[in-house]
C-alpha cells in the first residue's frame, strides 16, 4: 500500500526509514527488552536487597499486583482520558508508571504498546504535551486511520483507566535551543502533532520567535487544534497561521510560496505530513540550495505486507542484506556471517526469536503475516515481506 | 529394540505420513488462529494467583513455629513453586505465551524459581530433547545420564544402583536438572568444551547462590527467632516441589509402550515421521481438572510433543482431535493413570539396572514397545 496523496496517511512514524533514526529505536528497545532495571522512587540499594527476596522475579512484579504502574520492569502507563479533537482524532492523556523520564524535548515521539486481544501492538506517535519541571502526564494526539486499527483502537476503543505500555522518548525532529529566529513550519494532517508540542512549549516560555506555520487538512472540521492555533495566532503578532483546506484548496505548492511567505530562504524549516508533501518539500529546497535548512519528519503508510522479500537491516551488527521471500531470516543473517542465535530451524523451540524494531515479516509455515515496531518474531521460519529491521 | 524407520514401523505408506502431517499441521494453524484475549486471561490470571500464593506462603511462616502455621505456609509455598515451575515457566520459556508480544511473559526472557539456569535449561529441554525426542544418543532426557532406561542403551556397573539413583534424583531433582545441559555423558567421554563447562558452571554456580540464600538463608533470617522452622518449611515446599516435577516428568516418557529410535531415524526425517515420532515417545495420564493444572497440562504429553510451544490450557482441546488422527492411522495413542504409568517406570527402572537377558526369569525382561495392528480397513484397502 503506498501513501495516498492528501491525508489519508498513517499516523505511525515509520522511524526505519532514516538509519541513524532506525539505531537510536533499536537503543530503545534494547533497554525495553532486557529486564529493565531502571531508577524508581523506591531508590536502588533498598530494590537490589529486595530483590534478594523476591528472586528470579523482581520486587516489581509483586509491586505491580497492588499498583499497575509501580513497576519498571516495562515502561507502563495509565490512560487517563481520551479527549475528542475532530470527529476522527483524540487526545490519549497517559500518567507513565515508574522509570518514565521526562527529558523529552517537543518533536519527539514515544512508543506505545497496547493490549488488543491479547496481543501487544506498538506504535510510536508524537508527544504533544509540552515538557514540564513538574510533570504526571504525558500526551498524544491519535488520528484514526481507515485501514489503521490500533489508531480506531486509541481513538474510539481505548478506556480510561487501561494500562498501556511505553517506551521512551525518542526523535531527532526537534528544535535547537534556543531557536532560530525566524521559522517555518509547514504541515499537513496529523502532522501538526510534532509541531504542536514545539508551539506550546515556545508559548509557555514565552520565547516564541518569528514563526510562519503553513498547515493543511482536507476541510475546516478537520483541522487539528484549531481552536487553539487561531487562539495563539490572535494573541502574538509573531505567530502566523496559514490554514488551507486541500479539497478547496488543493494540495500546498511550493512554486507559490513566494505569495505566502515570501522570505522563505531566510527561514529553518521543520516539516511533517505525507510522504508526497515532504518529498515536494524536499525538491524544493534542494533547487534553491538550501536544504541544509529543511529538517523533515516522515510518516508512512501502513507496512508493506504484501511485499515478497525486502531490504533487512540488523541493527545490532550493522549488517544490511536484500533477501527474497523464500529466504528466512535467520539463513540470510548467517550468510552474512552474523551469529545468529538457532535451536530447532523448525519453530517449535524459540531458541531463534528476536526483536523486530521494524518492518514485516511472513511466516512460511502457515503465510501469516506479521508488521510493527517492537514486536518478536522467529527467525528460522520467518521470510521478509517488507523492509525489516532487526534487533541482532 | 530400538526404531530406526518410524514410517516402517507404523506400517504406514509416505503418502499416508504425509497425509497425516498435514492434519497436524491443520490444528496447529487452527489452534494458532484462534489465540486472543480469553488465551492471555488465562496466563495473566495464573501468573498473579501465583504470586500472590507465593507472598502468602512467606507471610505466613513469619509464625512458622506455630505448627499449623508451618503445615499452611509449607503447602502454600510448595505449591506455589511447582506452578511456578511447570504450568508457568517451562510453559513460558517453551514460548506458548511468545504470541502476546509482552515481554514480560516471553520464552526470551523468563527466568524460574529453581536452580537451573533459563538459558540452559532451554537448551537442554526445547532444543535438544523437544527436536530429537527419544533418539539414543541424541536425547539426554533417556536416563539423563545417570539411569539406564531402555534395553538399548549400553549397560554398566555404575547402572546396578538404579534404584538408588532414582530415588535421589527424585528428591534432588532441581539440583539433577541444574546440572542437566552440561552432557554428563559428553563429560564422561571426556568430549566436552572445556571452556564451555567452565562459563556454564559459573552460570549455574550464580543461579545456585541466588535460590539457596533467597530459600534457606534470608527469608529464614527474616522470620528471626523462627529461624529453624522457616528453614525446614522452605526445604520441605522444595522437596515438595522436587517429587512431584520428578513425577509428572518420569511417567509422560518411561510407562511401558513408549518407544525409542535410533539415530538412522532422523536421517531425512519428514515433518509428518517427527509428527509420529513425538507421538511413539510419549505418554499421556488421565487425571482432575486440578491434577493436570500442577502438573502444567504435561499430562497431555502427546499433545504438549506435538505441539510444544501452543498454550498448554489448549491441550485437552487438541488432544480429542489428536487421539481420533491417531485412531484413523492406528497409530498407538499411550493414555493410562498416573500411579499406574510410575509402576511401569519403576518397574523398568529396577530391571534396567542389571545386563539385558541377565535377568533370573527371561519372562521379566522389559518389554518391548507394544507392535500394533493396523486398522483391518486399512489392510483391507491394501490388499
């Protein structure tokens, strides 16, 4: 499935999609993936005593019995409400558990792993809650997508009170501090979220520069934050709001922008949206030289499933291999010389399994597919079907 | 003797193996298919029952001087262990739970309440004994190195203690399984890696130091004055613990009936022949609702051969489908109680311990695999 031109993207963030970016997941799910044993309340030489006690099992885990979120074994967090933004998209607010950090700078984005029938499914959104000193609560902002059915989940099915999983803070989309002095943004669907974090915490510092946000929705009800984007637009003269409405509209030309927003060339831009608006983006800023001053955050439609094989890159041993459909994953890794762990090369033990980061993959035994981020899959009868990254 | 065509010995033709495979194939991907919230309920409910049986355990024998006290706390404990132990870690680190995708509950990073270390135990049991099930010389769970089990496997001096052995291995069972994925026998043909031995005893060595000061020195420490008696409770859920692992695991693979191969059978071995060989090697017993819970539904030991890494509350569920695929092919399905399979285990334990045909009464020689009859439909067809 490829990106539909408009808005009918995913609001998943395909992090696989730029190296450096597809490592620091990896970093993440490392420590997710191991049994964390991150700085909590309790202090660490009363939890390793406790831990004397509570043996092979962490105190955590019988912690966890009493509160859900007294555990940091995995990052967890409890909904607190879901708050309506449009008819499609909602604000997930999420008070994290122990060993949540909240360092985070806007732009950035945190994995969430959620419970549906049994079955963690992760999905990373942008934050758009905006950093505090004092802090309980982190948000995203969620749009559902046709075809997306963790995003309905998040949107429409999720109760306050569930308990989701989370993985840190992560993302290179953000802003330099102190920032620029003159800035555009430019935005397209849910790909405000990034941008929204980044305008409310310039608000609340009060160091809002010389800003330029160009955002398009299909229609007016479709805008996310409008309320308050007009709000801050009224109430600071250096905040420009352009608002297109792409069925009227149409789709953002950057041929025009001169019209717009004419000294563009002396503006750092940060862009979020469907591939096809970034790539324009792109172009653009590389015939006039400047694309030194283009900062882009790519989203993705959903994971090509019905690829037949795919680019797999092994994140821990840097190896990057094309391999066909025919070919499991654990055979292409050991060509390439990387040890791989292996047991019974037939599925039963699990001796195999890692972590896929990203991507999709096929079982060969039954054609059952399998896509996301953070989830683990059995190298020996597994097959690409899709761009894969793997955490070995 | 031992089997080295499992297709041959089944008197079945390659068209009907294959056939037959398939239909195993068929409840796997059925079964597979059907996994959802009801599933991981079920593992999440059994995790935080035993917990909290656990943390009940300990509390209570705080008063462990106070008899009663002692006899509740022990059970408690006891119990809590063999949960822990057979129907949640070796279920877990089989990866019957992997699906859920919580790392929390995953086959790669389950560590359990014994001495054994995770990661060897894995080795040992889902790979090696789970892939060449009941293979002589491949499959160290026949005797683990230290019993003899079947006529086939050489006989030695050290094999007139038997008995002996048995009866410790089953009352130190954990300290047996700890020592498990060395080889013993790879040891005593002096064919294992040195360097391999010495970073898996260290292994074992940090698990052990672990378990023994959690069990018999700190929480005894914590009780104070009731030092004692704490001690004893803890070792005696242990032993607890020990006899009944022993148990379900001797009779699942040594009742009379159960067959052995021999290394010719895993020569091109087919999905369908692995299929028929997990099936031979294994035995199911009957027993509660309750029984077959402690002992982690391995009383289902056909199945749990079959289909090692589905959920094992599944078991009874497949095995009504197994056991008719079993009728159809005459393929001989091993079901009996549970104090009768242990006889026959005992039994063949004590005649195992002197030379084959060495025996006082030639009439008390094991016996062997049971040959069974085709279906007289099938005959008649081939014919």
């Amino acid at each position: 499935m490829s990106a539909v031109p408009g808005f009918d993207i995913s609001p998943q963030r395909l992090v696989a999609s730029t190296a450096s970016a597809a490592l620091a997941l990896a970093g993440v799910a490392v420590t997710a993936g191991r049994r964390a044993r991150r700085s909590a309340p309790a202090g660490k030489p009363l939890r390793g005593t406790a831990g004397r006690f509570t043996t092979p099992l962490l105190p955590d885990d019988y912690l966890q019995l009493i509160n859900p979120l007294w555990s940091a074994r995995e990052l967890r967090g409890r909904v607190e409400r879901v708050e309506r933004e449009t008819d499609d998209a909602a604000t997930v607010v999420i008070r994290p558990g122990w060993g949540f950090s909240y360092t985070y700078q806007p732009g950035q984005y945190v994995g969430i792993g959620v419970n549906v029938d049994g079955r963690f499914h992760w999905r990373s959104y942008s934050l758009t809650s905006p950093p505090k000193r004092v802090q309980k609560h982190i948000a995203i902002t969620v749009k559902a997508m046709p075809e997306g059915f963790l995003s309905s989940h998040l949107v429409r099915g999720l109760a306050p009170g569930t308990i989701v999983r989370l993985a840190l803070p992560q993302g290179e989309f953000v802003l330099p501090n102190p920032p620029p002095e003159k800035l555009l943004f430019v935005t397209a669907g849910s790909g405000i979220t990034p941008v929204m974090a980044m305008l409310r915490t310039l608000d609340r510092r009060r160091t809002m520069p010389d800003v330029v946000l160009i955002h398009s929705a299909p229609t007016e009800a479709e805008v996310l934050f409008r309320t308050e984007l007009h709000g801050l637009a009224k109430g600071q003269s250096q905040f420009n709001l352009i608002e297109r409405h792409t069925t009227k509209d149409g789709r953002v030309d950057f041929s025009k922008l001169d019209e717009v927003c004419p000294d563009w060339r002396d503006r750092q831009v940060w862009a979020c949206g469907p591939e096809r608006l970034l790539n324009d983006a792109e172009s653009h800023w590389k015939s006039a030289g400047l694309d030194e001053a283009l900062h882009l955050e790519r989203f993705t439609a959903s994971f090509n499933t019905s690829a037949e094989g795919g680019h797999v890159k092994y994140a821990v041993s840097g190896k990057e291999v094309d391999i066909d459909g025919a070919t499991t994953l654990l055979e292409a890794g050991e060509k390439e010389g990387i040890n791989m762990p292996f047991g019974c090369r037939m599925g039963i033990c699990h001796t195999c399994t890692v972590r896929m980061v990203s991507g999709a993959v096929r079982d060969l035994r039954n054609g059952q597919e399998t896509s996301g981020e953070n989830t683990n899959i059995q190298t020996c009868v597994t097959a690409a079907a899709g761009d894969c990254v793997l955490e070995v | 003797m031992a089997v080295s065509d499992v297709k041959e010995y089944a008197h079945l033709t390659e068209a009907q193996v294959e056939e037959l495979g398939a239909k195993f194939d068929a409840i796997r991907k059925e079964i597979q298919d059907s996994l959802g919230a009801k599933d991981a309920a079920y593992i999440r409910k059994m995790i935080t029952l035993q917990r909290r049986l656990l943390a009940a355990a300990r509390v209570t024998l705080f008063a462990s001087a106070f008899p009663p006290a002692w006899v509740a706390g022990t059970t408690m404990l006891g119990v809590a262990k063999i949960l822990e132990n057979i129907e949640i870690g070796h279920n877990v680190m089989h990866g019957q739970w992997d699906w859920m995708n919580d790392p929390e509950i995953h086959s790669s990073s389950w560590e359990w309440d014994t001495m054994q270390p995770a990661e060897q135990w894995k080795h040992s049991h889902n790979y090696i004994h789970h892939t060449f099930t009941n293979v002589l010389g491949r499959d160290n769970d026949i005797g683990y190195g230290i019993l003899r089990i079947s006529r086939d496997q050489k006989w030695r001096p050290s094999h007139l203690g038997n008995p002996i052995w048995n009866l410790l291995l089953a009352t130190l069972f954990e300290w047996g399984v700890a020592l498990h994925d060395l080889d013993l026998e790879a040891i005593r043909k002096g064919e294992k890696d040195k360097k391999l031995l010495r970073g898996q005893l260290k292994q074992i060595g940090r698990k052990i130091r672990k378990q023994v000061g959690k069990d018999y020195l700190l929480f005894p420490l914590l009780t104070g004055p009731n030092f004692l008696t704490t001690l004893t409770a803890n070792a005696t859920a242990n032993l607890m613990r020990n006899l009944w692992s022993y148990l379900v695991i001797f009779v699942d693979h040594f009742p009379d009936g159960v067959t052995y191969f021999t290394k010719e059978e895993l020569e091109d071995e087919t999905q369908g022949e692995w299929y028929l060989r997990q099936i031979l090697g294994s035995a199911n017993f009957r027993g509660h609702q309750t029984t077959h819970v402690m002992a982690g539904y391995l009383s289902y030991q056909i199945e749990h051969h079959l289909y090692p890494d589905l959920p094992s509350y599944r078991y009874p569920e497949i095995a009504k489908q197994t056991k008719a695929i079993c009728e159809e092919y005459g393929v001989p399905y091993i079901l009996g109680s549970l104090p009768g399979h242990y006889w026959q285990t005992f039994r063949t334990i004590c005649k195992m311990s002197v030379p084959n045909g060495k025996l006082w009464n030639k009439d008390l020689d094991p016996i062997d695999p049971v040959r069974f009859e085709r279906p007289e439909r099938e005959l008649a067809a081939v014919a």
